[in-house]
C-alpha cells in the first residue's frame, strides 16, 4: 500500500510547483534524529485566506527560531487540490506535516496514509479518528459558546439570527454552530469530544431567539455576500448574523451597509479580519472570537520539530494542545488590531 501510495505521490508532486506556497529563509537548518538532513516540515491550511497569512507568519517565525524548513501549502479549490499538495510533500520526503482538514470523516484513510510515512497532526481543524499525533487549536466548540455571548449581549431582547459559514463538512465549524446554538437555545454545556449535532433542518427556537438557518459558500467570497443578501431579503426581521469563517462577517457587513440596515442588523464574527476589526472600532461589529493563527503557524512547527527529533513528550495526554481564543470587542479592539499587525509584519 506504501509503495502505490509513493508511486501515485511522485506522479503528481511537480503539478503544485510553486501553487499556493511560501517557503521561509532556512540557512542553518538543523539535522533530523537520525542526523543525516536538514528537518523539512509542511504546513497545510483548508483554503486561501488572510486568516492564513497570519498563520503563515507564526510558520515562518517558527521555522526562523528552531532553525528547520516549513513549506506553507494553500490549497486554492479544496480537498483534491489539499489531498495532491500533501502528496506532492510526502513523495519528495517530509518530516511532518501540519494539516487542517477540510472534510475529517471522509479524509480518516488518506490522513492514516500519510500518517505511516511521516509524523502527522492536526490544526485549526481536528480529524479525530484518524492516526494524527495531536491537535492543535481552540476548543471549537467553547468558542462557538463565546460568540452566542457576543450575540446574547449585543442583542438582550432575542430575535432572529442567521449563521453562515464556508463548509459544515469541517469538525470546527459543526463544532462552532453547535457552540453558538447551544448558547442562544440555554442547553447544558456539552463536554468531550462527543458533542450532538443540530441537523440543518431542526427547529432552533425558544423564549428569546430564533436562528432562521446556516448558509454555506465553500469558500466562495461572492456567494458569501450573496448568502448576506438573500438572508436579509428573506427575513426582513433578521435581527443579527453571525459568520464562523474569517471572510464571513466582511461580506455580512458589506452587504447590512448596502441594504441601509446598519445598526438594525447587528453582527457577531470570528477570526480576525481587518474588515471585521474595523467594523467592531466603528461600532457595526459587536465583537469577534479571535483563534490565534499566529499560535497555530509558530505551535505546529515547534511540536513537528521535536517529533523528527525523536522527542515524543511534546504530545500531551488527550493529543490536545489548546490555544486559548481570544473574546474581541470596543474596549480592546485598538490594542489587538496593533499587535496583529506587528506579528503579519514578521
């Protein structure tokens, strides 16, 4: 199975020459366990977006510190462009591989397949049935709760509320939305890893809020606007939206100003996006839940690099390494939107 699986890696690794990487200044590079190269790592995001080049900064900052090699892959159309990027990696030989899946049920195989031949863990987004070392990331689903704080506070009275969101074939995001339903509907906080799923067709409602619907774009930055649009056209009480990928509430708020319904519409995001942080200092965003990219880059370097090195301690019990998210909103917005430009200048 190895031997065909390199086979059909050597095939298509020239294909992703130069698509969608960043390579970083390795001068110095020091030697694996077995002492005879230099450490060559691979860090794999779910997609192109500024969320990333914040990641890919705390890559590089990372790979500059313990002095090894990190590829930064981006894949432009989704799973099969990530699947043949990883690939691509593994055919030309890799000590590890940082991976955020984009569809973790369906990619257990592949990931178990590049997990026999190189060290494997995840980010951002987890696959936890698969042979990956280790998580690393915030807890989804604790964070999606923070954001139905953001909404409860933002909006007292109740009313309704639609999500949007790029996939919901990711763990993050089912784990974000479950968050967010479960805060605004007053369930019982759901612990571990066995969280219950709302179906997109189920009744949210009780007293206080109503959430109307999830609207999905696969990425798709026009069709995300024009989720927004429809939303508002649909339901001419939407009273706010909440958008659980980076370039959601951008093209939210785009869309609230064009209909004229800023301040009747009120919005709840997350990630960090310089759209979204201007809009919470103008006061059109309530607030934001803030993942810490920077920490995914710079962690998943630190823990691949002692791996390769043999050191097997980085892993904690559990296989998760938490990164605490942050809670944005008016009274620390200025202090964070200039401290993330600092690390993006790195």
């Amino acid at each position: 199975m190895k031997k065909q699986l390199f086979v059909l890696m050597a095939a298509t690794a020239m294909m992703f020459a130069g698509c969608g990487t960043e390579t970083p200044d390795t001068a110095g590079s020091p030697t694996d366990a077995a002492g005879g190269k230099p450490i060559r790592l691979a860090y794999v995001t779910n997609g192109i977006d500024p969320f990333w080049t914040i990641a890919a900064a705390g890559v590089r900052a990372g790979a500059k510190d313990l002095g090894v090699e990190c590829e930064v892959l981006m894949p432009p159309k989704g799973l099969v462009d990530q699947k043949r990027m990883i690939e691509g990696v593994l055919s030309n030989g890799v000590d590890g591989i940082a991976i955020s899946p984009i569809d973790a049920a369906n990619q257990v195989e592949f990931i178990n397949q590049a997990a026999a031949l190189t060290n494997v863990i995840t980010q951002d987004s987890d696959a936890p049935g698969s042979n990956r070392l280790c998580f690393i990331g915030m807890d989804n689903y604790k964070a999606g709760r923070q954001a139905g704080v953001l909404v409860k506070e933002v909006l007292p009275e109740g009313g309704k509320v639609m999500i949007f969101v790029g996939r919901l074939e990711q763990l993050n995001a089912q784990q974000r939305r479950q968050g967010v339903i479960d805060e605004l509907l007053d369930r019982p906080v759901q612990s571990g890893t066995d969280v219950r799923f709302d179906l997109a067709a189920a009744e949210l409602v009780n007293a206080r809020y109503e959430i109307v619907g999830t609207r999905t774009d696969n990425f798709d930055y026009a069709k995300a606007k024009s989720n927004a649009e429809d939303a508002i056209a649909t339901f001419g009480d939407l009273r706010c939206m909440v958008g659980l990928f980076a370039y959601n509430v951008p093209n939210c708020l785009a869309a609230v100003k064009e209909a004229g319904k800023t301040g009747t519409i009120k919005i709840v995001s997350f990630d960090e996006a310089d759209d979204t942080l201007q809009g919470i200092i103008d006061g059109h965003v309530h607030g934001t839940v803030s993942q810490q990219p920077y920490q995914y880059g710079y962690q998943s370097v630190r823990v691949l690099t002692a791996l390769a090195k043999g050191d097997k301690s980085v892993i904690p019990e559990g296989g998760f390494i938490e990164v605490e998210s942050v809670v944005v909103r008016k009274d620390n917005v200025e202090d964070f939107f200039a401290k993330l430009k600092i690390l993006r200048a790195e």
